[in-house]
C-alpha cells in the first residue's frame, strides 16, 4: 500500500517538474473578439493553476481556413511536448487533419480542444 501512494507522488512531482517554468501556448483557430477567443482567454486565465508546476499560460490568435491552420499547425510544426494546445472548429479535427494514411492528432502528442460558446472541451 506504501507503494502505491510513494509513486502517485513521484508522478505528479515529474509532472510539475516538467511543467514549471515553462510556457504553455494555447493556439485559437479564430480572430481576437469573437466567441472562441473570449471564451478560451477566460479558461486560459484560470488553467495555469489546475496543472502542476503552474506553467505560464499564453493564448495566441492564429486565425485562417475557418481554423485549420491551426490544426495543421499542431499536427505537423507544434513542438509534441505538452506545450501546446489548439482550439479549433469542431469539425476541423475529424475532417481535415484525419485521413486514412494519417493517424488522429492526439497520438502524436499535440493536445486538442473544441471551444463553443456553452464549453470547452478536451
């Protein structure tokens, strides 16, 4: 039982260890202003204190393609270390950066998420 309760402690020191001092950027498919900006500014203010090591949290407007510069953006050039999150069109992510010779994004290591104006969702 000692066990048990020593490694999920050596976990969640890695991953604070890993995540403090970093920067943490949450990429929006989407120009500043509008619903999926707003909404993900808003959860971007509170989520550095829910991941341990308290990254610095820094969202960023990547607008164009109705967001899929985005989703590519993650696929293929977005660093596939945790440092990066991507708030794309729902449809985006099973459509267009999914095809049958390519894998889903989040085996790749990149982080995906959907905002809408009711929620986000990972």
């Amino acid at each position: 039982m000692t066990a048990l309760v020593f490694n999920g402690a050596v976990h969640a020191d890695a991953v604070a260890d890993f995540y403090k001092g970093k920067t943490l950027r949450i990429l929006i498919g989407y120009g500043a202003g509008g619903g999926y900006d707003t909404t993900t500014r808003m959860f971007a203010k509170h989520l550095s204190r829910h991941i341990p090591g308290n990254p610095t949290i820094v969202p960023q407007n990547m607008p164009g393609a109705g967001s899929m510069k985005v989703a590519n953006f993650l696929y293929n050039a977005a660093p596939k270390d945790g440092t990066s999150i991507g708030v794309f069109a729902r449809s985006s992510r099973c459509s267009a950066t999914r095809t049958r010779s390519s894998p889903p994004p989040a085996s790749n290591g990149s982080a995906a998420c959907t905002a809408t104006p009711q929620a986000v969702r990972c």
